[in-house]
C-alpha cells in the first residue's frame, strides 16, 4: 500500500482514498470528487485555456478539471467514478507517455500534463475511440478508469496481441499497434461481431477493460433502457 493513496473496494465499485500535505494538489476529473477534509479547498478550471478545453471535449472527456487543494493543513479526498469498473495507478517517471481511451482519466499528481491528441484518419474512423485520444506525460501517478476491471497484457520483444477496440484503456506511446480486419475477409470479420481489431507489438503493457462500453449500451437498447 502507497504511504499517500489506497485504492479500496476492488474491481468493481473501486474509489481513491488520497492524503494530501499542505499546499499539495490533485488534479480530477470535474465531478470525481466523493468527500473530502474541511481543510481542501475544490476549484475548477479547463487547464491550458480554452482551446484545450474543447479539444477534450472532442475526446469524449469533460470540458474542466477540479483541482483540490489542501489550503489550510493536510488533508484526505475520495475519488471516483461514475461507472462500474475499475481503477488503476501508473506512474510515469518523464520518459515517455501513456495514450488513454476517451472516459480513462480519473486523476493524476502534480507533475503531470494532459493533453489531447488526434489519431491518423484511420485510427480515428475504425478505432472505435474517435479520431482524439488523450496523451498524458510528466512525472508523477495517473489513476486510470475502466468499464469493468483492468487487465494488463504484457508483452515481450517482439511479441503480439491482438486487441477488440472496444476493450482497450490505456498503452505506452513507445508501443507499436495498427488496426487490421479481425478475420480474412471482410464480411467474416463483420459477421464475427469482431470488425476491426488492434494489433500490439511489444515490449511494454496493454491496460485492457474486462467490459465493453459500445456493447452494453446495445444490450441497454434492447432493453428499451437507452434512446441513443
């Protein structure tokens, strides 16, 4: 267990139990804040103006970040999100980035950068994710939100997986990947139910969603349960 945070609650209903020094921040998502100490202070704001503002809104993230404070001593927040599904820590130590599906960010330290970054245009039409994603960078922890639990999938030199878009969270930007049709032909991949597949080289890690999000909102159609 980390001396500053815990992740409690499992895979499911997980949440951040985070400590804060004085004077320290935490930057979030604009509504992943549950509790937090008197001591705290939450503020909003769209962090680098607001073209990037927009930009994420464009990647399927909200328009603002909160960040809280903890203005007048140390103090604890409690973060989440408002999906079942998982959270996980990476750190990054400034060497490289991490590339987030839309809805992936939950919170991140000082120290790190979030940005959002357009896929090539045949990433962005068949990814599943849209042509944006987001780039995170610096030096610090970023906490990573899935539908479902995470997996990770870690690949050695020159190894390959082969990943449905809809369950991909997050991957190193130093990884190599490119989308194919999941079967030969593409009527076969289409019939599948696959479609389009990515295709991971390693080294490094895939953070994988147990759940599928775009298939849970045509089980919820049937249902009658979703108009959109």
């Amino acid at each position: 267990m980390n001396s500053k945070y815990e992740i409690l609650y499992g895979h499911s209903f997980p949440v951040i139990r985070y400590n804060l020094n004085l004077g320290e921040t935490l930057k979030a998502e604009s509504d992943a804040m549950i509790s937090m100490s008197a001591t705290v202070d939450v503020t909003g704001g769209t962090e680098g103006g607001l073209l990037r503002g927009i930009a994420r809104k464009l990647a399927g993230e909200k328009f603002f970040f909160q960040y809280l404070k903890a203005s007048r001593g140390p103090g604890e927040v409690i973060l989440g999100h408002g999906i079942p599904g998982g959270i996980m820590d990476v750190e990054l130590d400034g060497s490289y980035s991490l590339v987030v599906q839309k809805d992936g960010f939950l919170a991140a330290t000082e120290g790190i950068e979030i940005n959002t970054t357009m896929q090539s245009l045949g990433r962005g039409l068949f990814s599943g994710e849209g042509f944006f994603v987001l780039e995170i960078k610096g030096r610090g922890i970023v906490f990573i939100s899935s539908f479902g639990a995470i997996h990770i999938v870690n690949l050695e030199e020159n190894q390959q997986v082969i990943i449905d878009n809809g369950h991909l969270v997050a991957w190193p930007s130093y990884m190599k990947y490119h989308l194919e049709k999941a079967s030969n032909g593409w009527i076969s991949s289409f019939t599948s139910g696959e479609g389009l597949v990515c295709r991971f080289t390693g080294p490094g890690p895939v953070l994988i969603q147990t759940r599928n999000p775009l298939a849970f909102k045509e089980w919820l159609k049937k249902l009658g349960l979703s108009s959109r």
